[in-house]
C-alpha cells in the first residue's frame, strides 16, 4: 500500500432610480451583474461537484462489488462509471463543442481503464500488475493535463496533473483499505478523497468562469 501511495503521491441586486429634487436615474448594472455572476459560478460548482463525487462514488461501489464477488452488482456500478463519465464529458461541451466532450469521455473511460486493472490486480494480490496499472494511470493522466490546459490557460498542466495524480492515488490507497479490512482507515481515506475531488471540480469551475466571463 505504501509503495501505490508513493507511486501516485480542482456562480440581485435590481437597478435603483433615486428620487430627488433634481430628479437623477441611477442604475447599478455592475454591481448587478456581479451578484449574477458569482450565482452562475455557485451554480456550476455545485454541478461539477455533484458530478465528480459520483466517479469517486460509483467506483467505490465497484470496488466493493468486487471484494465480496458479487459479479451482478459490480456490472450495475460500472454502468454508473460509464454514465457518470458521460455526463462529466457533456459539463464541457456548452464551452468547447463536441468533439471535445467526446475527447473528455474518451480520456475518461481510459483513467477508468486504469483504476479497474489496478483494483483486479490488488484482489489477485499481483505487485506487477499493480505497478503495470500505475504507468498507465500515470500516462492517462499527462494526457488529460495535456487536453484540458490546451483547452483552458487557466489550467497549468503541470498542476492538473498533480491534481489528478493525488486523486488516482485515492482509489488505489482506498482499494487496498478495502481489501485488507481496514474500515476505519478507508473511511479516513474517503473524507480526505471527497475533499480533493471537491478541489478538482472548483478547479475546473474557476477555469472556466475566467475563461468564458461572458457565460457566467
């Protein structure tokens, strides 16, 4: 367990008219349209926040699918992978059209491909395979940083990745809790891993609301 935490160690006010002997109109159309836009901001970081908390969620049922065997209920929560993706995919394409949403899930469903063979490989217990799947964790993940900070200037890629790095490192830490029984641990591992995924997603937020001013 210490060798994968090592290893993978982010939306009213109205216009006033003032009264006066010399009658004088005085809107407030800035402040106005401040309110408006920290309420669009509040508004798509709770989406995003929602959105992201089912990937760490529905994999979370995998995994637990997958400890107790249960090939019936881990088909059911990948189907919620596969769909929580989707939708994840679909946030970016009111700003970036949709080749870009079908590149995102694309990239997705590859850091899924990854999380899944680094979870089969912790409950056969193969070191190898566990080290197999981090290289291709870690690569998936320079080509999410890689898409996303050409996407936004607002999104250093040398910090997504570092984002998505801590986060990967989640699941595998949280897999390994698991399957050694450590319930108490994995509940820590959880608080700590719905934070940062919290992280991921005001990233992503802040990004866009810089960089598309006028949708907000």
């Amino acid at each position: 367990m210490r060798k994968v935490i090592h290893a993978c160690s982010v939306l009213m006010l109205s216009v006033a008219t003032v009264a006066c002997a010399h009658t004088t109109d005085t809107p407030a159309p800035v402040a106005s349209s401040a309110a408006g836009h920290q309420a669009k901001v509040a508004e798509t970081k709770a989406a995003l926040r929602d959105l992201w908390l089912g990937h760490i969620l529905s994999i979370r049922n995998v995994a637990v699918a997958t400890m107790d065997k249960n090939a019936a209920a881990r088909s059911a929560a990948e189907a919620d992978v596969v769909a929580n993706a989707q939708q994840i995919a679909r946030s970016i394409e009111p700003f970036y059209g949709k080749p870009a949403t079908d590149q995102l899930f694309t990239l997705l469903a590859g850091h899924y491909q990854g999380i899944r063979e680094h979870l089969d490989a912790t409950v056969a217990g193969s070191a190898s395979q566990q080290d197999s799947a981090v290289k291709a964790l870690t690569a998936n993940a320079a080509e999410i940083a890689t898409f996303l900070s050409g996407a936004n200037p607002n999104l250093p890629k040398d910090t997504v990745m570092g984002l998505l790095m801590a986060h990967a490192a989640h699941h595998l830490t949280q897999f390994q809790q698991l399957k050694d029984g450590e319930y108490a641990r994995e509940a820590e591992t959880w608080k700590g891993m719905k934070q940062h995924i919290y992280v991921v997603a005001d990233a992503l937020t802040q990004a866009l609301a810089a960089q598309f001013p006028a949708k907000f």
